[in-house]
C-alpha cells in the first residue's frame, strides 16, 4: 500500500473505527482520530519524517501512533490494524460509513438483531425489525436505507480530489510507457465536476495505438486490461487505481481530447454546430466532406467551428455555446485571482495548526490576508470557544500581525446560526469581529419553509458578513437540506451577504448549477477554504473549479477585493444596520 500523508490518515482512522467498535478507552480512539488529522496536515510525506526524525517531535504524534506509521512504511501494513480487523466483523465497519449511523447505533443493531453487513442491515430496514427497535423508529429506518443509498453510490463515484489524485499518479506513470510522449486527463476531473464516475486518459504516441495498449498490459501492477476499440481501452491495476484509456496521434489531439473531455451533452451540440458550417465531428475527429482536418490541439476544432475556445469547465451542454457564438464568454475566475484566503479553522477550535503557521502558509502562497474563523460556543462538538478563549486568540493575532509582514491575520468566527435564525454570541461580541461567517450545524431535520425562514433572519442579522455552506450537503453522504435558494439569494443581495462556496471537497457548497441564479439576484460570492490545517488550504482549489463551472468571473468574488475593501465590506453593513 502507499504511505502517503492521505493512505496513513486512513489507516489511522481506520484503526479509530474498530476500537470503537470495541468500546476501547475513550481516549485512545481519541488520539488515534487527532493524529490521523495531524498527519494528513504534515509538511512532508510521513516516510521522510520518519527517516530523519522530525516525525517523533510532531505534537499528536504519540509513541503508539509513530509505531503504526513505522511499521507502515517498512511492511506496507499496520499490525494493530489487522489485529482489529481479527476481531471485528468487516461489515460493522462498513454500517460506519452509513450517514448518521453511529458507534452506538451499530453496536445496539449488531447486538439485538445479530446484523453484521449492510445487506442484512437494509433487509432489517425494509421489514421493519430496525424500525422496532427502542431509540430508532420508522424515520431512522428511512434515513439508513437512504444512507445505504450513498454509500452504494459512494462505490461507483468518487469526490473530485481523490478522483484527481489517482488520474495524476496514473498520468505520471503513463506518459513514461514506450512509444508515449504526452499523457493528459480529461474526463470529468477535467471538467472539474464534483463526482467523478471514470477517469479517462488521453495518451498522445507517434505508434499505432496496439503497440501502446501490448506495453500497458504489460505493465507491473495492472490486474485487468480490455480493448474496447482500436483506440480505447480500459485498465484497472491491482491497487484499485482504474481509467478509460485512448490514445492519439499528435495530429488528431485536439479532437480526441475535445471527446475525452465531453460531457455528451456539449459534445451532441457541436456535432450539431459543426454540421452547420459544413463540417463533420464524429469519430472523434474532424471533417470537411470526406478530407480528414488536422486537429493539433482543441483551439483548432473551435476556432474551424468559428468560434473561441470553450474552458472544459463550462462544457456542460447549456448556453456555453451561444456564448462563445456571440463572443460573450465570461473571463473565468483563476486561482490567482484571490487576495485573501477566508474559512480557516485552528487548535483553538477543530483545527490542528496555529494562527502563525497558516500565516505563514498563506504568505508563502502569495494571498495579502488570512481570515480565522474557528467555531463559536454552540458548536461544542468542533470545540467552540467561550468568549475568553476568542479573548486570548485576538491577542495572538494581533502578535502575530505585529510580527509578519507580507500578510494580515483577520479576527474571523464561523458563528451558529441558531435554531430560531439568531446567530451565536451576543451582539456586541460579534461587533467586534473583523468578519463573520454565520453556518448552520445542528437541527439540519428542518423542514424547508422553517429552515427558510431561519436562514432569512439570520441574513438580517446586521453583524453577518458571509453565509457559510449554504445548502449543507455532504457529497455522496448527505443531501441538501431543504430550503427556498432563490428567496436567499433575493434576501442577501437586499442585506448585502456574500454567500459561501465551501471549497472542502466533500462539500462543495453552492452548487455550481444555482451559481447563475445567485449572480443574476446581485449576490455576491466569497470562496471559503474550510481548512482545519495548513494542507486544507489547497482547497481552494476545489472551490475556484466550482466558481468556473458556474460561470463565474473575479468581480462575483468577495475575497478577490484588497484587504481594505474586504474589510470595508463587512463595516458597511454593519454601519448600515446600526443607523
């Protein structure tokens, strides 16, 4: 197995999960859930750490954990981990992955049913035996057959980031085999969609395609190859890593990454527009009658169309086309784009750096300022923090600010937004914030006209600056809880509230498909990392692709504005409000 900061994370969470599982001490699983934190938020690869030492000097990573991630990187396994798995039924682990399932709850239906496999679990959920047990009812039998629902989805389609983590390690291994010179991703994690169902390559070769595909079955490692056609094929490795694969001459790149890339539904549109200037695009290539157009690069199969190139972020099979027709495409937002990176959690609350490493961080990546917005008190299962405790982190900030130039620290707080629409702490405390992120984390059961009238009050609120994951799905976990977007957006565009897309990966919230709707209200949009580690601030990333996909430019964004506007921002509402 690999034995980056990700797979170790997951060993140890793993580990966490069985000794659950186990009623172990509460501490140790504790540890063992920190640690995995820590480690995926580690400058280095944990190998390297370990070889020259600096791991065992890392706080949260005890003697028992550095013993886990020895014997991880000199065997390629945990033995505590197979231990645990001795002793604990794989499928009690896999009910955890369940959406709302907890410890408890698995332990409870393991013991009065004897259930132990989700196939059990879901026939127990149908017939009612779940239903009757004491603490769960009809509805909890419900949302675990809809969890089930996920997690079987969860099999087929993977998060954008670890989609595009496994198509960047298979490009790099691929564009070194014999007769390859280019390797390139397209698909989905091209076009930055937030689930990915396959990972498609496109490899660019001088040879004819059968000479490419006999050295990739060949290849150390590959568990299954199939030929689809004389160009296509499909390859999976032992390790699980799998891709469509087609390959190309240079001639014809352009085209056949413009089809790797799609969707269909971009792809059915310019076949359709390509007809009529008298040209033909099928068979991933282009042609004039029956002269064969060489196709280079994609700009070319645009530009013969009359038309400019389309970024693959907008090729979704909407109005993108109409757009380019008309030279109305939009100047996309770029990850440069943004002075300021906001939504960053310490050790104060849920996170594991401190104010001065993600500073630090920040600088060396180029943005003017950082705002830290570490949970607020109600949120006790984050750590949320007493007014001290915000007390003693202003006075940090304002030692570090002292202390750095090149980056500005901003007092920030994610403050709950309360069951009734008020926001968390009082007034006066919230007053003397720099900006304030209001989210919702509790009572998510609502229904949608209370969960509505909840989100409305609390853009009234005259100290909110920005409403935090909005919709609150968790990607193949948890759906959106119900709630009216447009009369939000119609609400925050009235009371001047910028709106979040939650960068985390496993959020990704707006949706890049009501991002249209949100501008075209006069909202404007801030990107928010959600990083609980200075790793976490990558994120970003994945937040500027969903920006893209819905068509958005640097001016719809809060945290491109210089420190002073952005601060300006948050005042004026505030002064506003206070008239």
């Amino acid at each position: 197995m690999t034995t980056d900061r990700a797979a170790v994370a997951r060993v140890l969470d793993q580990i966490a999960d069985h000794l659950e599982l186990k009623g172990e001490n509460p501490f140790r699983i504790r540890a063992f859930r920190s640690s995995a934190r820590v480690v995926s938020g580690l400058s280095a690869e944990p190998a390297e750490m370990l070889a020259d030492g600096t791991l065992a000097e890392v706080r949260g990573v005890g003697p028992a954990v550095l013993s886990v991630i020895r014997d991880l990187v000199e065997r390629g396994r945990s033995r505590v981990l197979e231990e645990l798995r001795d002793q604990i039924s794989p499928g009690l682990v896999e009910m955890l992955g369940i959406s709302g399932l907890g410890v408890a709850k698995v332990r409870g239906i393991h013991q009065r049913l004897g259930i132990d496999s989700i196939p059990e679990l879901e026939a127990a959920a149908r017939d009612g035996r779940l239903a009757a047990l004491p603490g769960f009812g009809p509805k909890t039998a419900e949302n675990v057959l809809r969890g089930i629902g996920y997690l079987r989805r969860a099999s087929t389609h993977r998060l954008c980031h670890h989609a595009a983590e496994e198509a960047e390690r298979l490009r790099k291994a691929l564009e070194h085999v014999a007769g390859v010179s280019r390797a390139l991703v397209a698909g989905e994690v091209r076009r930055r969609c937030e689930l990915v169902g396959e990972i498609v390559l496109v490899l660019v070769a001088e040879v004819p395609p059968v000479e490419v595909f006999r050295a990739l079955s060949q290849l150390p490692g590959v568990d299954e190859f199939g030929g689809q056609d004389e160009r296509r094929a499909s390859l999976q490795f032992a390790g699980g890593e799998a891709a469509q694969i087609v390959v190309t001459p240079p001639v014809n790149l352009g085209a056949v990454l413009l089809h790797a890339t799609g969707s269909g539904a971009h792809l059915a549109q310019l076949v359709a527009f390509a007809e009529a200037q008298g040209l033909a695009l099928q068979g991933a290539a282009l042609w004039r009658g029956s002269e064969f157009v060489p196709t280079p690069d994609e700009e070319t199969v645009y530009r013969a169309l009359g038309i400019p190139w389309i970024p693959p972020e907008l090729r979704e099979g909407l109005d993108e086309l109409e757009l380019a027709r008309r030279g109305a495409l939009p100047r996309l937002l770029e990850p440069g784009d943004l002075a300021g990176l906001l939504h960053c959690h310490t050790e104060y609350s849920d996170g594991t750096g401190t104010v001065r490493e993600l500073a630090l961080a920040c600088r060396m990546a180029g943005y003017g300022y950082v705002g830290i917005t570490d949970h607020s008190g109600a949120a006790a299962f984050a750590g949320g923090l007493a007014v001290e405790e915000v007390e003693r982190q202003w006075a940090e900030v304002d030692a570090v600010n002292a202390e750095l130039e090149g980056v500005r620290v901003l007092k920030g707080i994610e403050s709950d937004i309360l069951a009734d629409g008020g926001l968390d702490y009082d007034e006066a405390t919230l007053a003397r914030f720099d900006f304030v992120i209001g989210s919702i984390h509790s009572r998510l059961g609502m229904d949608g006209g209370r969960m509505t009238a909840r989100v409305l009050r609390a853009l009234e609120h005259r100290c909110l600056t920005i409403l935090g994951h909005p919709t609150g799905r968790l990607l193949l976990a948890r759906d959106p809880y119900p709630i009216d977007l447009d009369a939000v957006f119609a609400k925050a565009a009235e009371q001047g509230v910028a709106i979040e897309i939650n960068a985390d990966p496993e959020r990704l919230d707006l949706d890049w498909r009501v991002l249209r709707r949100a501008r075209s209200r006069g909202v404007l949009i801030s990107v928010g990392a959600d990083a609980h580690n200075v790793a976490g601030l990558s994120n970003v990333t994945w937040g500027v692709g969903i920006a893209r996909k819905g068509g958005l430019g640097p001016g719809d964004i809060l945290n491109t504005r210089p420190v002073e506007e952005f601060l300006a921002f948050a005042r004026r509402r505030r002064e506003v409000a206070a008239r």
